[in-house]
C-alpha cells in the first residue's frame, strides 16, 4: 500500500496496520471461505489485537467490503490492461473476459462473498457511485478505442454497447457466485465471443 509522503508515523503505522488485517484477510478467505474464518484467525495471523482489529474494521463482513474496494480497483487495471493486449476490439473483450474468470477462479471459497460487496460499493445508495462511473467509463474506453479504429459498430449509440458489456461482466459474476458448477471460463470465453460479433460493424457500415 502507497503512503503519502508527508504521513506522520502514527498515520504510517495505522496504515501499516490495516494493510497487514486484510492481507491476512484475504489469504484466509481464499483459503477457507468468509463463513468459516473467524476474526481471532485473521487477528493472529495479522499479529493484532482484537480490539485492534474493530478499531479498523468494525466487523469482519466491513473487511470484506475494503477487500471488494480493492477488486474494483484491480478490475480497472484488467481493463486498461485488456485495452493495450489486443490489436482490434474483439482481442480486446476476449483477454478481459478470459483473464478475469482465471482471476475469479484463483480467488477461491472467497468469491462469493466478494462479489456480493462488490456489487453493494458499486451500486451504494441504490445510486450509480463513483466506484461505478470508473467501472463504466473503462468499458466505454473500450468501446471508444473500438469506434476511433473502425471496428465497433456505429448502428448503436456508445452508452448503449458500453452498457451491454457492463451486463455481461456482471451476468458472468453473478452466475458463478451463485450457481454451483457454472462453466465459468468456458462461459467468460463464450461471451467474448458474442460481444466481439455484437459490437462489429456490419459489412456495409
């Protein structure tokens, strides 16, 4: 974690200390799951006190949501990633959703209750936050790159073609975090496919 420069030490220390509960956090989640990780573990693991512990996170499903905070600022990342990966707009959607169900398998028993968190920050309020604006302004830069080279239809407005690919990523979570034994790299690499077609120009555009 990144500190700004001008932190006093007790800052530095408080930040030191909430970095190490959720990287102890996270290990243990991945691990066993949210339901069956208990907060005397993850203080153990962390080398902290209870009450060190609720001084930060006052309970362990709020260490979750700083975990679900971090996944989107990752899940931004994938996309700028995903941007620069491919040379044409298909190439594009497929090492985005390729790479983010490899991402979501990795990440274990935890998913689940990840995903639920997630979902809550991007949509706080029953309003579109600023969690969700990023979220949505990376798919759009997609879309956009796709529009400049020619290679993204112009049948259908941007925000309505940025908008199918945000459905599509949100389908994908939710059906894994939901349903047992769903395909997920088989269904990531499906959708890819569907977007890259349902997003190119018509012959004669």
């Amino acid at each position: 974690m990144s500190q700004p420069p001008d932190l006093s030490r007790r800052e530095r220390r408080k930040l030191e200390v909430r970095a190490r509960i959720v990287a102890a956090g996270l290990e243990l989640f991945r691990a066993r799951g949210f339901a069956d990780t208990k907060v005397s573990e993850i203080c153990d693991r962390a080398d902290v006190a209870h009450k060190t512990f609720f001084n930060h996170f006052p309970s362990k499903q709020d260490l979750v949501r700083e975990i679900a905070q971090h996944s989107i600022g990752e899940l931004l990342i994938d996309i700028e990633t995903a941007r620069k990966a491919g040379a044409n707009t298909a190439e594009r959607l497929a090492h985005f959703f390729t790479g983010m169900a490899l991402r979501s398998l990795e990440a274990g028993p935890m998913f689940r209750e990840v995903v639920t968190e997630l979902v809550h920050v991007v949509h706080e309020s029953g309003s579109r936050s600023e969690q969700a604006r990023r979220l949505h302004d990376g798919f759009g830069a997609i879309v956009a790159d796709g529009l400049a080279a020619g290679d993204v239809t112009r049948r259908h407005d941007a925000e309505t073609l940025t908008e199918m690919i945000m459905g599509a990523y949100y389908v994908l979570i939710f059906n894994y975090a939901n349903l047992d034994d769903f395909p997920l790299a088989d269904q990531a690499a499906a959708v890819a496919r569907f977007l890259g077609d349902a997003l190119a120009p018509a012959p004669k555009e």
